[in-house]
C-alpha cells in the first residue's frame, strides 16, 4: 500500500516522442509502489487495428485505461501525457481521485512550437519524419535538456509506426486548446501543474493559467527546461507526494 491507499494505481502517462521510460527517476524517487505506466499506442508498441492515432482516440484510449481499474485512479501525465490526462480527468472525474501535468498546455491562446506546425503541415510533415533518424532525434532532444543516456534509450524507439502517429496526433489537434476547454470545468480540484520556468515549447505563463483555470497547485521548476520528469526528479516526486497525501483532518 503506497501513498495512494489500497488499490488505486497511479498512472503515468508520456508525451511525444517519448515512452514510459520517462518516468523511471521519478518513480525510483517515489515512496508508493502501486505504479502503472502505460505506453501510448504507436510509440514504441503496435498500434491496434482500427486506431485513429487522433487526440480523440488517444483521450478514449486513456479512459479505457483508467476505467479498467476498480478504484479512482492518481493520473500524472508530461508533454502530450498531460493534455491526454487533463481530458480523460475532465472526461471521467468520477474516476480520477487527483492529476498531476504539465509541459503542455490546453489554452486556446497556445500558438503550437515550430516542430508541431511543420508535422501539422501536409507534406511538409511527412518530409521532416522521412529525414528524422534516431540519431537526429537523440542529438535533438540532448540539446533541448534530455539526459544523453535518456536522449538516446529513447531515439531508439523512433520508427515508421510512430512518426505516422506523431503526425495523426498533431493534425488532429490544431484546435485542441479551444475544443477541449470548456470540458476543464468538470476537473477534479485536487490537481498539480509542474512547469519548466525554461521549457522552450511552451511558457511557463501557459502552467500557471491552466492551474488558475483548474483550481490545480502550480509548482514551476526553475531552470528547468522541457523534460522535467527527467531534469528535475527529485523536485517531481517531492510535489507528486504532497499531491497524494491526505489532508489533514481539521482541529476540533
């Protein structure tokens, strides 16, 4: 029995390009170890037959997930994680006993980072995946804060599977920001936003709004970039125990 109590997981979702793999300092730092990390489909995995690899088919991919255990879950989700668990938090909240995201924001003020709108782009995004190698790619995230050793576990995942589904994702969700906010208002309340105060794809402005409109804690990590589950771990797993520890009962 963990920090959460009985059997309510928590559940640790990843972004793009990455896998679960992300999460591994964080939860070698956590006290808790009723831990599920599930790995989106595509990245790193077969991608089942009939999936959209859309942000709509990802977001019930994930309510699936989550429905597919007995109790209320803990959700905590980075990059594209985090928008996937802020959508099935407010999709399913009965299911959700706290979330934890950040490093990508749901706001319909949110102009996508130039990689997003180039895989966005017809043709143009398929010209960019065809010359996208491992090796870029680890070289690429090395220089945006990602641990080499990390940078290059996770290159090696890159293939042809997930570059299409990088590219579905995205196209789908041009307009996430504003088809997916009015749905916020549902969210459970016990929610923590973490943010890089340097994340270079989008300001650290966007976690604070998004904990503003949630009712969620805002935690920004100071010279922190993008990949805070793996820059900052022992900062990570600090704020996702106090998130998880139940409140104090008030004096009598």
């Amino acid at each position: 029995m963990g920090e959460g109590g009985g059997r309510m997981p928590v559940i640790f979702v990843h972004g793009v390009p990455d896998t679960e793999r992300v999460w591994h300092k964080v939860i070698a730092r956590l006290e808790r170890r009723d831990v599920v990390t599930v790995r989106l489909p595509g990245f790193g995995c077969p991608v089942p037959p009939g999936f959209a690899a859309t942000k709509d088919a990802y977001a019930a991919w994930l309510v699936e997930q989550i429905a597919s255990h007995p109790e209320p879950v803990d959700l905590v989700g980075h990059d594209w994680g985090a928008i996937l668990a802020v959508r099935a938090a407010s999709l399913r909240p009965d299911r959700v006993r706290s979330w934890a995201a950040g490093g990508a924001p749901l706001d319909p003020d949110y102009v996508w980072h130039q990689a997003a709108q180039a895989w966005q782009t017809p043709e143009v995004g398929e010209a960019v995946m065809q010359r996208l190698t491992p090796e870029a790619l680890a070289k690429a995230l090395a220089a945006a804060g990602v641990p080499p050793d990390d940078a290059r576990e996770t290159s090696a995942h890159l293939d042809d599977t997930m570059k299409q589904c990088i590219l579905r994702l995205y196209r789908s969700a041009v307009h996430a920001g504003r088809e997916w906010l009015p749905e916020l208002a549902r969210i459970p309340r016990r929610g923590l936003v973490l943010w890089g105060e340097r994340d270079p794809y989008a300001a650290v402005d966007f976690g604070r709004r998004l904990a503003e409109r949630t009712g969620a804690r805002f935690a920004p990590l100071a010279d922190c970039s993008h990949w805070w589950p793996l820059e900052r771990p022992d900062a990570v797993a600090a704020e996702l125990g106090a998130l998880w520890r139940p409140a104090e009962s008030p004096p009598r």
